[in-house]
C-alpha cells in the first residue's frame, strides 16, 4: 500500500498514521519527525531546517525531496509506505512522481484530511508529543491519562516549538498557498480520497479504512 496523508496543521495526520501503519505495515514516513530529529541530534540538514521550521516555514523543496528519495530506496519501502507532510508543494509533488516512476510503482490513494480552518489552532496548540516514542495526544481532545505523562511508554510529554498561536497561524497560511493546491493536483491523477477529520478519532480512522477498501 503506497499512501499519502495530506491535509492542514493539526488536522490529524499524525494521529491517523499510528493507526495505519500498524493495519497496513508499511513505514510511517513523516517528514517533520525526520527534520525534528536532525535537530535534536545537531546535523547540518537539522540546522538548515530549524531556521524555516521555527518561523512556519517550509523547508526549501531541494533539501526535502533529497532526503524523500533517499527514503524510499531503503528496503522496507519494498511493499509500500505512508507518506505524512510530504508532499506539501506541487514542486514536491512533480519530484515524486519522478521518484515513482524510476522506482515503477505508483500511489494507491492520497488520503485528504479535510478539517475546519478554525479548529486547527486549538488542536495544535494543544498537541503534546512523546519524544520518546512518537505517541501525540492533546490536553483537551484526547488527554493522556496522567498528566504530561505518556501512556505508551511512561516518558515525559513536551510541547513543540512550533505549536504556538502564531507560528500555527502562519503554517496554516502556508498551508493553503502552497499545499491545498495538492487537493486537485491528486484529484486530477484520480487517487484523492477526502475523509472528514472533524470526527472522533476512532471514526476517522474508520472512514480511512473503508476508503482504502479494506472494510
Ligand atoms: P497533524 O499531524 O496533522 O499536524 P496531529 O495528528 O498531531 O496532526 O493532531 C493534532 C492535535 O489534534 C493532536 O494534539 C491530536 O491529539 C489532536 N487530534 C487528532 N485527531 C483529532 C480528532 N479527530 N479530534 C480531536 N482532536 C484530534
Ligand atoms: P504539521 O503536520 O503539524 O504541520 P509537521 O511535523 O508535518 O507538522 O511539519 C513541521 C514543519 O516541518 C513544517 O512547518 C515545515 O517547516 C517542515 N516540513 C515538514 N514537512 C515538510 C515538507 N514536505 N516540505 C517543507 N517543509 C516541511
Ligand atoms: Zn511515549
């Protein structure tokens, strides 16, 4: 299963892939986690993201297309893989379908999380990610059972830099100058599934299941 998961800031992308790679056992590919992790680790490619990242930027297609190539030539792409946050321009989404096309394989479905503008910044603001493990939960929304405790593994939950009013405010901004164009871009190659994000987790990921035809 070759998948994509598009869609705003917050819309629950993240959230939705946990599930998904454990149905479908394909890996979790998320750019934003790779670019978090170079910086946490210090590399050059971390320094170069963060300078974009911290003010709600996009990180310039060259440098995220490289490491998306680099990808997807490892082994356990073999049989497929989810695809979260990229793309996120019709730049990327061109360099892709050259990737695709020299690997001979092409994408099942581009699953569209389709979300409110106005919930977006309550559901980031209020995200709370494991550094540890990668689980996400929201203090409101879906609340870990002990406070800035995670349920998976028991490590602590912090905020991400990025998660505030007006760094949200501005990747939403982006969001809908350089990725909704991705909405008809994938409808026109026919693989666009929109889901609504505006459910209960559970029924999100339902609605996904059954759009992928697995029910
Ligand atoms: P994305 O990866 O698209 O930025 P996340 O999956 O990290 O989004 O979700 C953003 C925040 O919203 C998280 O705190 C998450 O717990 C919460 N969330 C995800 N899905 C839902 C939902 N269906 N209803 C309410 N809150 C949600
Ligand atoms: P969210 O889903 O909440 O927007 P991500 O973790 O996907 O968060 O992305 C965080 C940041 O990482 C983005 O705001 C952007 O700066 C950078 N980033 C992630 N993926 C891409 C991409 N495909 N192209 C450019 N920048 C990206
Ligand atoms: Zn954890």
């Amino acid at each position: 299963m070759r998948l994509i998961l598009l869609g705003p800031p917050g819309a629950g992308k993240g959230t939705q892939a946990s599930g998904i790679v454990e149905k479908f056992h394909v890996p979790h590919i998320s750019t934003g986690d790779i670019f978090r992790k170079n910086i946490k680790e210090g590399t050059e490619l971390g320094n170069k993201a963060k300078e974009y990242m911290d003010q709600g930027l996009l990180v310039p297609d060259e440098l995220v297309v490289a490491i998306v190539e680099d990808r997807l030539q490892q082994d356990d792409c073999k049989n497929g893989f989810l695809l979260d946050g990229f793309p996120r321009t019709v730049k990327q989404a061109e360099e892709l379908d050259k990737v695709l096309v020299k690997m001979n394989v092409s994408l099942n479905k581009v699953i569209n999380v389709d979300v409110d503008k106005s919930v977006l910044v309550e559901r980031a603001v209020g995200r709370r990610v494991c550094k540890t493990c990668g689980a996400t939960f929201h203090v409101k929304f879906n609340p870990p059972k002990e406070d800035g405790v995670c349920d998976k593994c028991g490590k602590e939950l912090h905020q991400r830099a990025d998660d505030t009013e007006e760094t949200v405010s501005k990747r939403i901004q982006v969001y809908l100058n350089e990725t909704q164009p991705l909405i008809n871009y994938y409808k026109d190659q026919e693989v666009l599934a929109t889901i609504n994000g505006q459910q209960e987790i559970n029924k999100v990921f339902e609605d996904i299941v059954a759009a992928l035809g697995e029910k």
